[in-house]
C-alpha cells in the first residue's frame, strides 16, 4: 500500500493519468490528480489534470512541473498555498489567473511557460523569485494587497507596462539578488517597461531601496478612475 509520496516524485511530462487503488488510507485521485487525502494536498498533476478539483489547498512543489501538454489551467478559490516550482516549464500555457485565496506565489512557480496574460488577484501578498520569469507578457498589474516581492519576479522582455497599486513600495525579500529589482536588471537602461504607480507614492517609489534604480520609468497614475 502506497503510505508516502514526497514532492517531485514524479517527472513524467507525457503522463496522462495516475491510478490509486480504492481505499487507500493516504491517497487519493481527484480530477487525475494525486492528492493527499487528510490535507487535500495535490502532490502530482498530469497532462489530463488542468482542472483542479475545487478541495485542493496546497499545490506542491513541482506538481506539475514539465507537463507540456497543459494549455489550460484552473486554480480553484480554495487553493491557498503553491510550491516552488509548481507549474514550471508548461510550455503551452498562455493564461493563468491566480486568485485571491492565494497569498504566496513561491519562486518559480510559472517559470518557462510562456504567459501572454497574467491577472494576479487582490489578496496576494508575495511574489517570489522568477515566479514569472521567460514568459512573453506585455503588461501585468501588481496588486494593492502585494508587500514583498522577490528580485526577477516579473521578467519578460516583451514588458511594456507594469500598474503597480501598493501606496507601500513592496520590500525585496530573502530571494533578493544581488541589487536586481522586481522587475529584473538594476537601474532604468535595463527595463524597457514603463511602471505606473500611485500619484501619491510616485516620490516614494523614486527614492525606496531596490526600487529607486528604476526612477527613470516611473509615471504617477490614478488608480481609482
């Protein structure tokens, strides 16, 4: 009887499906899923696993990592933690939305897939590093609830506009990176994007620690309207 499961125990980019025999005390299958039957857990997701099953909480690390074939993904509203790693390299995913139940997205959660449309939720409190790095984004808007971010945690060279809604500068986590930014490079010439912060914060984004190097991209806007 199969008792234990640990994160990236499986790397099967072509997998379709997984089979647990029914009554197993630990693990369960939900929408081709593995899933960690006492905490609602998914430990393993394959190519037929785009669905969720809406009582997952914990996306682990690498859960579905390197599925290919995935080009379509939906996070459901109970989902509260995801893992390092945990949609990594689908390379045929172009949306993702990521909603506000989640409050960290870890490091390079969507590393690799090449993301046309990004829409991060209010609630989101953390964006950590390469957590969206080598996609082919042209805007992305940063919400008001984000309070720290990771060095490279937005990266694409198709970047043109980034709306930035925290009053707050968010701080440069534990993944910093040398002096990078958020947004990756370390001063104006190596971000061709413009950044849209708040009118009334323009002067704090200018001058705050790891994101003052970018003073040359910044334009105030107003949020409300």
């Amino acid at each position: 009887t199969l008792v234990t499961v640990v994160d990236r125990s499986f790397s099967c980019p072509n997998l379709e499906r997984y089979i647990i025999p029914n009554g197993n005390p630990v693990f369960d299958i939900r929408n081709n899923s593995v899933i960690e039957t006492a905490t609602n857990r998914l430990i393993a997701g394959a190519i037929l696993s785009s669905k969720i099953h809406e009582s997952v909480t914990t996306i682990g690390q690498s859960a579905f990592e390197g599925c290919s074939s995935i080009k379509e993904l939906i996070i459901p509203d109970n989902v509260a933690v995801i893992g390092n790693s945990a949609f990594r390299d689908l390379s045929q995913l172009t949306s993702i939305k990521v909603p506000a139940s989640v409050k960290r997205i870890e490091k390079n959660t969507f590393y690799g897939c090449p993301l046309t449309s990004i829409e991060l939720s209010e609630g989101i409190e953390h964006i950590g590093y390469y957590a969206f790095f080598n996609n082919s984004i042209t805007t992305i808007t940063i919400p008001k609830s984000v309070v720290s971010m990771a060095s490279f945690a937005v990266k694409s060279s198709r970047l043109i506009s980034i709306y930035c809604k925290p009053i707050t500068p968010p701080t440069l986590s534990e993944d910093r990176y040398l002096h990078a930014g958020p947004f990756g490079g370390y001063d104006s010439d190596d971000l061709d994007a413009i950044i849209y912060v708040p009118n009334e914060s323009l002067a704090v984004y200018k001058s705050a620690e790891s994101w003052s190097g970018y003073s040359g991209k910044y334009v105030g806007y107003d949020f409300e309207n």
